[in-house]
C-alpha cells in the first residue's frame, strides 16, 4: 500500500497522542522516571497500533453485519494474543536492557499478575476500535439499504413507465383492435399475456430477487406481445441450462433496451438471444441503431448499481457495433 504524506502526517500525530497518554498513565499509577515513561509510552504505542491493524484486517475478513458474534470473537481473540505476546516481549527486552540478567531467566519470570494492565489497556483500546469498526459498518449498511432503496425506485419507475406509458398502450390497443377482427382467439391470449404483464409488475417490483424461472415466465408473455406487434421483424428466443436468482424485471429491461436502441422492421429484423448457462445469463441482441431513441439512459445503470448491492459479480457489457451483449451473474438466494 502506498503511504502519502497526509497518511504518515496523520498516523504521526496518532501516535504522538497515544504516547502522552501512555506518559500520562504512568504519572498517575507509578513513579515518573525516564525508564517507566518509556516502557508505558513504548506499550500504548504498541498496542494501540498495533490492535488498530488488527481490527481494520478483521474488518475486510468478517462482515459486522452479517456475522457479529464471529466478529467480536475473533477480534479479542487476536486482540488478546497480540496483547500479550508484545506486552511481554517490551517488558522483558526493558529489563534485559537495564540489568545483568539472562532473557531466558527473564522470561520464565515473567507472572500472569504482569499482564493485568496490559489486559484493562487492551479492553479499553479494544472497546474504542470495535465501537468504531461496527459504528462504521452499521452506517455503511444502513446507506448501501437507503442506496439500494433509491435505485429499486428508479428501476420500478423504468420499468412502470416502459410498461404504461402511452406509446405501449397505444401500440398494444393497436394491436389488439387489429386482432379482435382478425383473430379472436389469439386477441383474448393476447389480453391474457397483458395482463400477466402487469401483474409481474405489481406483484414482483419490490422483491431484491426472483427465481429465474419466474422472470423467464413473465418474459415469455412480454415476448408475445412484441411478437405480436412486429411479428416477422422481431425474434425473442430462450436458451436455458442453469438455475438461480436475478433480479425482477432485469431481463426485461434488456429486451426493451434492444427494441428501444434499434430499428425493427422486416427489411432489419431484431434478434434477441438469451443464453442461460450455469452462472450467468447472457442477453445478446444485433446492433441496428436508431437515429433517435427513446430512452432515459438510466436503465443499465440501475441494473449495474443493484448489482453491486447483491453480488461481488459484476454486469459485463460488451458492444462490437455488429452484437450488443449484456451478461448478468445468476444469484443465490441469501442464506
């Protein structure tokens, strides 16, 4: 890790503070000579800092807010060793250094009575850290949920207004004015997979995560729809081999991404591919692109930033101006 100047600046003026406070101490429970200064100072310095390093480790390794106790526990755990395998070596190498002792007699010597106030100083140190650690990791979560929260509101509103707004009414009652002289049967299917549609909105638009095969369902009777309306010039097909979670409404965002972005006619006929494997699900569609596009931007971004809160995985984009792919890593549900 690189050290900056403001970092080595500000862990100076640490352990300058920690260091009068270890002076401090020891005018308040034992004589004030140069050699006790030093030893309490060289012991605060050394556990303070040395517990900070530890507790900020730990802190990347175990999650506050998934496994506290195991958190905790490892903690004093580490804590408590380092504290006293330190305590003991500045204890003996001080006294190694101002007498005539052997260190190995020094270190048989050495009582638990010694660590007495190694321990209160690290229970002090260490309430302070872990206070901090979970104060700061309760907050982070607390903003990646508010985060989250605000996203999943500009998603429902994409995708609420993908679906309602007066260009799809208009288009789908097109459609279905067309059918219901044409072909009765298929108008009342027609109505039926609307209507699925919107359900799907309604009942699923709040979830984090939906079995996959839910979305594929709901995604077969949007298909239909736009099947419907382009007929020939638009193609949606579904290739599975895996199982798992994504999140509500992703795929189709997808799909209503490629009519948005490209021209479907019968001169230019759009395909969109869906490949499930085991562990991701891959959108692929051509790239035909419109002159103009009716689209707000925000939708891959909101997908890329619910991501984030889900999964380590990333969205993975890719754009050759000939195949506009998106794939999304399949989710496991939270344990």
């Amino acid at each position: 890790m690189r050290i900056t100047r403001k970092t080595l600046i500000r862990e100076l003026k640490e352990i300058f503070i920690i260091a009068l406070v270890g002076a401090l101490f020891n005018f308040l429970t034992s004589s004030f000579t140069v050699l006790n200064v030093a030893v309490s100072v060289t012991i605060w310095v050394s556990l303070s800092k040395g517990n900070g390093y530890i507790v900020d480790y730990l802190n990347t390794k175990i999650s506050w807010v998934e496994k506290p106790i195991t958190r905790i526990t490892v903690g004093m755990v580490c804590m408590m060793a380092y504290t006293i395998f330190t305590f003991g070596a500045v204890i003996v190498l001080f006294k190694w250094w101002n007498s005539n002792s052997e260190l190995l007699d020094l270190i048989r010597n050495i009582r638990f009575q010694d660590f007495i106030i190694a321990i209160l100083i690290t229970l002090i140190i260490s309430m302070f850290f872990h206070g901090r650690a979970f104060y700061i990791n309760w907050k982070e979560a607390l903003f990646k949920v508010e985060k989250l929260k605000n996203e999943s509101l500009k998603s429902q509103y994409e995708s609420l207004r993908n679906q309602v707004n007066p260009h799809f009414l208009f288009n789908s009652l097109n459609v279905l004015s067309e059918l219901v002289y044409e072909d009765q049967g298929k108008a009342v299917e027609f109505i039926r997979k609307m209507s699925d549609v919107y359900r799907y909105v309604l009942e699923h638009k709040d979830q984090e995560m939906v079995p996959l095969d839910v979305e594929l369902a709901f995604l077969t009777s949007y298909g239909f729809l736009q099947k419907i309306r382009f007929g020939d010039s638009f193609d949606l097909s579904i290739e599975k081999n895996g199982e798992g979670m994504v999140p509500p409404l992703a795929l189709q965002m997808l799909v209503e991404n490629a009519i948005k972005h490209n021209v479907v006619s019968s001169a230019k006929p759009l395909r969109v591919d869906i490949v499930i494997s085991n562990d991701t699900v891959m959108v692929r569609n051509n790239v035909q692109e419109k002159l103009t596009k009716d689209s707000t931007g925000i939708g891959l971004s909101n997908l890329k930033a619910r991501y984030q809160y889900l999964s380590d995985q990333e969205v993975v984009i890719s754009n050759d101006q000939k195949t506009f792919e998106v794939t999304l890593p399949l989710l496991k549900m939270k344990g």
